[in-house]
C-alpha cells in the first residue's frame, strides 16, 4: 500500500497521478482521512452533494494539496458517485 508522501512523489517524479477517491461530503472541513484500503484514498470535503458542489470543492482541494491548477484535475468516472477516478496533472 502506497503513503501520502508517496503519491506526492510519485507525483512529482511523472507529472501524472490516477487517484481512486472516496468522497465523504458535508463534513467539517476538507481533509485527506487516509486509505480505505490499498487504492482508495478517503477525502472529507465541506460541501453538499448537490449540483456539482462536492466535486467542485474536491478538485479545488486537490489542486490546491498537489499544488496545480484546477484545470488540472480531471474527473474521468463517479461524478454522480461518491466513489471517483481522479487524475491529476501537472
């Protein structure tokens, strides 16, 4: 199983990431909870599900956690799911 510290390497090292996320959303604050098994990581994020809010919030706080624009995170399947493929992009 991969740590935080070495995604963001990995990051990094190829300027691409592919993140399975499990989103739980209206929670206090937005916050990385750790992996809920070897390839989901689980994220907190303080938005509501509803119009597009939760995965608004979610790729603003990845950019802002891998330090890259938003444009830059891409939802490739689960935007209707609280189960998500991210990919990440320098």
């Amino acid at each position: 199983m991969k740590t935080l510290n070495e995604l963001f390497a990995e990051f990094e090292k190829t300027g691409r990431l592919t993140l399975r996320i499990k989103v739980i959303p209206k929670s206090v604050e937005n916050a990385i909870v750790g992996f809920l098994d070897e390839e989901t990581l689980k994220i907190r994020v303080a938005a509501t599900p509803e119009k597009g809010k939760a995965n608004a919030e979610l790729k603003k706080f990845l950019a802002g956690e891998f330090g890259v624009p938003r444009e830059n995170v891409t939802i490739l399947s689960g935007a209707a799911d609280s189960l998500k493929l991210i990919r990440l992009e320098k």
